[in-house]
C-alpha cells in the first residue's frame, strides 16, 4: 500500500507541496488538485524509493519469510 503525500512529507521533514514535488523531480503542478489524504502513485513512490531507499524502499522480509 502506498504511503499519503501527508506521510511522504512528513518522513522527509517537508511542508510545502513544492518543497516534495522538488524531491521528486516532477512540476509543482503535479500535486494541483491532490489533498494530503491522498495515496501517492506508483510513479512517485518509485522515485522515492530511488532518492531515498531508506524510507521508501520495500520492506524487508522476515527470516521466517526468506526460509519459506
């Protein structure tokens, strides 16, 4: 399940919609229209994940998971 912008926000210590949208290398129109409550699309968590692994990578698997 994809994180909200409110909670990619926060993780990153941002405020501003233009602050994010900077992050992630898109236009700050990108976020016209879209409420904080709102699911962030794949897209974006790929580039997330890409500038920040640490807190938008996958999660990693359990050892229970890996020896099934």
């Amino acid at each position: 399940m994809n994180p909200t912008i409110a909670d990619a926000k926060a993780a990153l210590g941002i405020e501003t919609n233009a602050e994010f949208a900077r992050f992630l290398g898109l236009p700050k129109q990108s976020l016209t229209g879209r409420a904080d409550t709102d699911q962030m699309p794949d897209a974006w968590c790929w580039r997330a994940a890409k500038k920040r692994p640490d807190l938008f990578g996958p999660a990693a698997e359990s050892s229970a998971e890996a020896v099934a």
